[in-house]
C-alpha cells in the first residue's frame, strides 16, 4: 500500500499529526471534489433545478447497491440517514414495545446509543439492561447470557466500542439472540472502514451507522441496513408499512444528495487502494507496533483489548498520575497531535485512532511525546 501517496490525496493531513479517525476521518481530494461538483452545478445555474435535482436523484438511487455491494447486504436492504443516531430513532422508534421489554446494551455504549435507549424507556417503559464488556469474548457472552430473560426484546451493541475499541464478537451475539427470537441492532460507526463487514454473515437484525469516520466520507452521511426479514417487524416512522419493499421505506426525508455522491466516490476510494481487508492488515500492524512501544514506556499501560479477536485499530491508553484529559490537552497543545481523551470509563486516558493512512513517523511523534509526559510526572 503506497502510504506516501495516499497520504498526498488527504490535504486534512497537513496540519499537525493526525490521530482521531475515530472522530472525523481525513477524506481524499477525490470525496471532497465529488461533493464540491454536485453543489458547484446547481449554484452555477449551468443546469435547471428541476434538471438537477431529478439527476442527483437518479445518481442517488444507485448508492445503496454500492453500499450493499461493500458491505455483503442487498440493495434492499440499505436506507439512507444522515447519522448513526438517526437509524437509531428509526428502529427504536418503528418496534412496537410492551411495558417491561428488555433492551440490553454494554457499559461502554456512546452517548448517542446509550440516550436512544434511555428514550425507550422513559417513553415505552422499556427496561435498559447492561452487559459489562470484556476483552476476553467468552466471558463477555457468558455474561451476556446470564443477562438474557424471556422478557429481552432487543440486543443494542456497538460492534466497536468508542473509548477503548474493544471490537465485540457480532457474529456470536447475533447466533444467540436469533436463537432466542430476540433482534439485533448494531452501532457500526467504528467498525465500517476498519476492518471487513459482512452483514449477512453477521446475522444481525439492523446495523446503523454514520460514514465520516473510518470510512472517509462526509459528514452528514450514513446508512441504515434493515434485514429483509426484519422489514416485516419494523414500521416507517413516516410511511404507510410496506413489508414487501424495501429498506428506504424508513428514510424520514430527503438525503442531502450531493454528499451521498462523495460516499459513492468515497467507497471507490477505499476498494481501490485495496479494500478492507487490505486495510485491516495495514493499520492492525501499526496499532500492535503502537501498543509494543507503549508497553516499553515507564509509567504508560495500554488500557484497550490485547486480544487478537477483541483489537482494533483503536488504542487506548494512561499515564500513571495524569488524568486524561491533561495528557490529550498536551498532546494537542505542545505536540499539534490530535486525538481525544477517553470519556466513559475509567482509568481516564487518550484514544489514539490508528489509520492505514497513519505514518510511522506520526507515530514516532506520539512515542517521544508520551515519553516526554510521563518521564515529567516521575515516571522514569
């Protein structure tokens, strides 16, 4: 994979170290432009509105065969929403639910899922139940199980979980619980663009998810994946019931066009420089490189998953002595590094988002940034 110049096409990449995919992903010259083009001709007047529109509308209906396409699902099964948070209100909204149903999520949820939940029960009565999360996947389904009852409606799980990366067993989770007629909603946000997703092999109910992040795409973009089996459970919020449709039945309004065509082009992007899997291999090599060189600082532990099944591209870490916001206030402040501190469990550190595109040396500023912080708090 040639880094040097993929790199070159990422101009977001000139500015600093960059190390926080898992907030906004660095989108290549080539989204950005596709998004510019779509705007730039109905501003221009070149063309009617009524022409434009009826053009972005064609070019927008072949997003979700691309996106199935990409993601092992059927175009007919792919909704468009703007946000993860936006597929979310579709499902949880679109279920019919009786007081005391029981929706499970883990303890490491996003503020986004874990509210949507929160809303569920405050408006339907619904139950929350919480799964604590392990890096070790067996135990983790162990206590899933014991937290299963005939009452237990809807599994809602991060495929990746945002602070730490822990990356759940999907494919496991969503065996069980069809096993047991429960249904399955996944946040994919830190999955998608990291690491090969398959839906269908996954087995999972419903997969929402923003684009912006590992998949390189703009923001305001994002795809809702409804199983064809599912559509007969789950009501549009705003259209008459179709359960022999298909998933764009669920979407609530008009997708802003032209960013869907810097998905498109966004996706031909990342299946040219060789795809998911390619993707994988690279930055999993430098996330583990990462956490060796971590292991070697004094006072510095990897807090996130060790565990090849558990790990990701994402890698927490902690100062002994330092809270984590300081130590991503000095990273930003001193270094020009972004990241972020890490926000919903303790011990309180940073989240490193280690790309395909991070380069070494990126990597070799972090390393004698967080040496230089943790030798200064006595950590030697």
């Amino acid at each position: 994979m040639d880094i040097a110049g993929i790199r070159g096409q990422m101009p977001g990449l000139k500015h600093g170290v960059y190390l926080n995919t898992a907030g906004i992903g660095q989108s290549p010259v080539s989204v950005n432009k596709a998004v510019a083009e779509g705007y730039q001709q109905l501003r221009s007047g070149s063309v009617s509105t009524s022409d434009w529109y009826n053009a972005m509308a064609e070019a927008e209906d072949e997003v979700p065969a691309k996106i199935a396409g990409f993601f092992g699902a059927d175009a007919g099964e792919i909704a468009l929403t703007m946000s993860t948070g936006e597929g979310y209100g579709m499902v949880l909204g679109g279920l019919r639910w009786q007081q005391g149903d029981e929706v499970l999520i883990t303890n490491q949820e996003h503020p986004v899922p874990l509210q949507a939940a929160q809303g569920l029960a405050d408006r339907e009565g619904a139950i929350v139940k919480v799964v604590e999360i392990d890096q070790d996947k067996d135990l983790f389904l162990g206590r899933l199980e014991q937290t299963i009852t005939p009452r237990t409606r809807l599994i809602c799980f991060s495929h990746v979980t945002t602070d730490w990366g822990t990356r759940l067993p999907a494919r496991e989770i969503c065996g069980l619980a069809r096993a047991r007629g429960i249904l399955t909603l996944w946040d994919g946000c830190q999955a998608i663009g990291q690491f090969p997703v398959d839906l269908h092999e996954t087995g999972c109910d419903f997969y929402a998810t923003n684009c912006y992040k590992w998949m390189l795409s703009p923001m305001g973009t994002g795809f809702l994946y409804v199983r064809k089996d599912a559509q007969q459970v789950l009501k549009p919020l705003r259209r008459p019931h179709a359960p022999d449709g298909t998933a764009r039945q669920y979407e609530t309004g008009t997708p802003a066009i032209a960013l869907y065509m810097g998905l498109g082009t966004g996706l031909d992007f990342l299946a040219g420089i060789g795809g998911p899997r390619a993707i994988a291999m690279e930055a999993g090599r430098k996330a583990e490189s990462l956490r060796e060189r971590f292991d070697a600082i004094p006072g510095v532990r990897v807090i996130g998953s060790r565990r090849a099944e558990t790990r990701t591209g994402i890698v927490a870490f902690a100062v002994e002595g330092i809270e984590g916001n300081e130590v991503s206030d000095a990273l930003r402040n001193r270094w020009q590094i972004a990241q972020r501190a890490t926000n919903i469990n303790e011990p309180s550190g940073v989240r490193i988002s280690v790309a395909f595109y991070t380069s070494d040396s990126e990597l070799d500023t972090l390393v004698e940034a967080v040496t230089a912080l943790a030798g200064e708090n006595g950590n030697r």
